[in-house]
C-alpha cells in the first residue's frame, strides 16, 4: 500500500492568555476554575501521558522517547523504511523541550491571585500519521502541513 506521512503543528489560540486558559478549563470542568491549581494541571499532564503510553502499548504503535537534537522526521523515515505500516498513527515521538506553561496563584482565600506564565521543559509528542490521500483542507485548520521527505507524500 502506498501511504503519505505528513506533520501537522496544531495552534491553540486560548492558551495564549490567561482569559483564554480560563475559558478553556471552565469548559471542561462544568463552567468552573474551583480545581484550577498547578496539582491539577500537572495530573492532567500525567494523565494524558500514561493514557497515551497505554493506547500506544494497546494498538501495537511504538512510542519513542528521542533525544535533544533528534531530528523526528528522520526517525520516522528510517521507520518506514524498515516497517510496513497501514493507515492511521503508525509512530508517536516524544522529546523534551521547553514551553510555555501557567502557573496558578491563589489568595489565602482559595480565589485565583494571578495566572503566570513560565517556562519549563516539557514532553512534547510528534504523531506519525500514514493516510493514502489527503483527507482534509490544511487551511480549514490555520496549521503547517508538510510531507516527510522520502514517504511518497
């Protein structure tokens, strides 16, 4: 089967500011930031982590942790190269690097002082996908969309 790999950076736009962040944990807790603390935001990292590492174990898709410098669509090429792969996510790469991350301050109270933002290194993960054809207008989703070089895409 002839497949395409491609790289699709996602854009968040509410997590640019601290209204926006807001916003979005209301969104997912009931329409409030009562849970709104750095405890629960570091859980939820490690939650999605380990949901993701358990998904990876339980769809037979490798999940490699890659060095600083790792050139990521390197790792995927040789993959392909070596692997017969169907549609869908067929590799996820994971590296450290830093980024931008809240940090949540509350008042002797309980209410919310200030959201800060700070840097900190951070895991960030890389879907290899295998389609074969494009399924979706790139300018439906304001990211950058390019082909691995040497995947027949």
């Amino acid at each position: 089967m002839r497949t395409r790999s491609s790289v699709l950076n996602a854009y968040f736009p509410l997590g640019h500011n601290p209204g926006g962040f807001r916003t979005w944990w209301r969104r997912w807790h009931d329409g409030s930031d009562a849970d709104l603390d750095n405890t629960h935001l570091m859980r939820m990292a490690g939650r999605f982590a380990r949901r993701l590492k358990a998904w990876a174990a339980a769809n037979g898709v490798p999940l490699i942790y890659c060095k600083a410098g790792e050139r990521k669509h390197l790792i995927a090429e040789e993959y392909l190269a070596t692997h017969e792969v169907g549609t869908g996510v067929f590799l996820v790469l994971a590296a450290k690097a830093p980024a931008r991350v809240w940090e949540v301050s509350r008042t002797a109270g309980g209410a919310i002082a200030n959201l800060a933002k700070k840097t900190a290194y951070v895991n960030h993960y890389s879907f290899q996908c295998a389609t074969r054809r494009p399924v979706i207008s790139l300018t439906q989703l304001g990211g950058i969309w390019r082909n691995v070089p040497g995947s027949d895409g």
